[in-house]
C-alpha cells in the first residue's frame, strides 16, 4: 500500500477532527474535513486542557489563543461539602515536566476556532454528512450529499456514532453506567459561598457528588438526579435550583444558561485502523469526563496518527502507520478509560468512613512533593504521553 497524491479524508470537524487537518496541512499535506454541523457548535462540551495538551500546541500561539480566551486553573480538589474538608493538588510541582504546569479552563470551540482559523481555504466544509465510506486497493472514498469524493487515507473523527468504526468492522467494546449526568451553566458566584474552591472541584455530599468547574465568565457544575426522579423530571430547571439549594441553602434561584443531561460510556474499539481507514478521538473511545480525558486524549491521538502520516508522506515505510494503534489503544485502555473509570469509583462511594480515607490517602499525596508528582504525572497524562513513546 502507498500513500497516492489524493487528499487525506477527515470525517468530524470538532477538536480532533481539526487537530489532524492542522497538522496536516502545516505540514503541507491536502486534507479535507467533513463536519455535518453548519458552524463550530458554540455549546459548551468538553473544557479542560490538560499541560501536555498546551504544550503540543505552544510553539504555533494556539495555545495563546486559547489562554487568551480561557481561566488558569493551577490547583484542582477533591473535597466535603459538609466540613469544606480537602485533599488540594498544586500542579507547579510539574514545573519541569512541562511548560504548562496547571489546567486551562476554557470552552472547546475556542479551540475548534483557532484551528480553523489555521487551515487553508476550502479545506473545513460545514453541512457535509458522510453517507458512506469505502476503500480499495488504490485509496478511499466517502459520500457527501449524494456525490463520491476520493482520497487516499480516510480519518474517523466523527464521535461516539462513528460510520467510519462501523466501516472498519470495529466493535465498541465497554459498558455504558448507570448513572445520569446533568450538566448546567450559571452565573451564580459559588465562590461566595463555599469557602476555599478551586478552580475544579470535585465534591462529595450527603449521598452523592456534584463537581465545580469554574471558567472566565461563568460556573459549569455537574449534577445527577435525585432518587426517583426520571431523567426528565432531573433535567427541569426547578430540580436543578433545588438541588443548588439542597447545598447552598440561599442560592436562590440561580441563572441557568445551558443545561443538558446525558449518560457516561465507557467503551473502547475493538481495533483503531483497517488498511487505509483510521479511526481517534470519540470514534475510537469513551470514558466518564470526571478528570477531563476525553477531548485531550482524542486530541492526542490526533497529534499521533498525524505525526506519522506525514513521516509516510516524506518517505518514511508505510509500516509506520502499524504503529499508531499499538501506542495509542493501550493509553486509551488504561490511561484514559482506566483512570477516568478510576475516578468515578472513587467519587461514587458514598460510605462515610470510606470516604474519609479515602481523603486521608489523598491528602497525604497532596502533602509529598514526590508522590503528588507522579500521580499528577498521570492525571495530567504526561505519564500516557510519556507510556504511548516507549511503546513505538
């Protein structure tokens, strides 16, 4: 199999859909991006930037873009709604393993735009669905609107309903859980309220959690229904003003800017490539967003199997291509989904005692300069990075 002068085809223009073309195209490869959107969606989905994440795209200002736009968040926790007892990690101690040592909190469009800004003329097309998707011997082709367009390797960005993992024959393998997550959008100043936040916090309260993500103009918080209540009943504004309450006693009736309620996947794919066609980001794994995996480890993937498509092009054996999924399927497995699944279980005990130790051990690692470093080595996933490198 040889690479043919025919574009790269990518099917999905969110962040990692955009990632790849970027990468592409500055390395002066043709690519084209398929998005069935009609525009870069302005709601707000994925918003955590981990360091490695901000390192890969410094030297070319799209990470100044986005800080530009985004809040600098440089301590996370995990803490008691009850007592505002907390386990606080100060990610400085990575201070020589990046040069971005702290989370950026920023809406994921920002990023989709200062890609696009990025890539040249004709190459982002919005409202183009794929129909379909088919390969030969000599290249690959997909349907848009009725018409074939034909390339030489095709790219499924294209999320959890992928039709390029369907065409490559790939199962998804995992669990969906099953629990409702409600996510909302206020105003309202939770830093007023509850003493000491960071800028992502994680809490546990009286028989459940909700999690506090602050951005520049506003609070993202993280709900889940109330006992007996069905997922339309959770998702009324009234129920998400009670359950505010229910922790803040004089919220009142907070402002709610977006809300939406949606279920947690944990599944991975069974195989990430079939001859010409590839598959990253959401088509090639989902896992719970507590941690903030899911947008940097597609865009990872992205940064991978871009990196060695134009190495290919520039003469590199197309056995170079072998290589993507054998680094990048293990991360996905046990760093991503592992560590993101990871983080659930901890957060879903709802046992008293359990959870007091449990925040005893992390206090104590918060505590060690050197074991706070290695476990937000993996948090972060620098440690992944760092895994998927040695596994070429």
């Amino acid at each position: 199999m040889e690479l043919s002068r025919d574009p790269i085809l990518i099917v999905g223009g969110g962040p990692v859909g955009l990632t790849l073309a970027w990468r592409l195209a500055t390395a002066g490869l043709s690519c084209k991006v398929f998005e069935a959107e009609r525009e870069i969606p302005d709601q707000l989905r994925a918003s955590t930037f981990h360091p490695p994440t901000l390192d890969l795209f410094d030297s070319s200002g799209i990470t100044h873009d986005l800080i530009e736009k985004g809040r600098i968040t440089p301590t996370w926790q995990i803490r008691m709604h009850e007592t505002g007892d907390r386990a606080e990690f100060d990610l400085a101690v990575l201070s020589k393993d990046t040069a971005h040592p702290y989370r950026l909190q920023c809406h994921q469009a920002e990023l989709s735009r200062a890609l696009a800004r990025r890539l040249p003329e004709g190459c982002l097309q919005f409202g183009a669905s794929v129909e379909a998707a088919f390969q030969d011997e000599d290249g690959v082709s997909v349907v848009v609107d009725g018409a074939e367009i034909r390339g030489a390797i095709l790219v499924g960005c294209d999320g959890a309903k992928s039709i390029v993992r369907e065409t490559i024959g790939a199962t998804f393998e995992g669990a969906t859980y099953p629990e409702h997550t409600i996510l909302v959008t206020t105003h309202f100043p939770f830093e007023h309220h509850l003493e000491g936040l960071s800028g992502v916090n994680y809490i546990w309260k009286p028989g459940g959690t909700y999690s506090l993500l602050r951005l520049p103009d506003l609070w993202r918080i993280s709900l889940h229904p109330a006992a007996n209540q069905t997922p339309e009943e959770a998702l009324l504004s009234e129920s998400i003003r009670a359950q505010t309450r229910a922790v803040i006693p004089d919220a009142g009736d907070i402002d709610i800017i977006e809300k939406r309620i949606y279920r947690v996947h944990c599944r991975i794919a069974s195989h990430y490539r079939k001859a010409r066609m590839f598959i990253a980001g959401d088509a090639a794994h989902l896992n719970s967003p507590k941690g903030g995996m899911g947008m940097n480890g597609g865009i990872h993937d992205a940064w991978n199997l871009g990196e060695k498509l134009v190495a290919v092009a520039n003469g590199a054996s197309i056995e170079t291509l072998d290589v993507y999924e054998r680094q990048r399927r293990p991360i996905a497995r046990d760093d991503i989904i592992g560590q993101a699944d990871a983080n659930r279980n901890r957060m879903n005990s709802t046992d008293p005692e359990d959870r007091a130790q449990r925040l005893k051990v992390l206090k104590a690692i918060a505590a060690d300069p050197t074991r706070s470093r290695d476990f937000l080595l993996k948090s972060s996933m620098i440690a992944g990075l760092r895994r998927a490198a040695a596994l070429a």
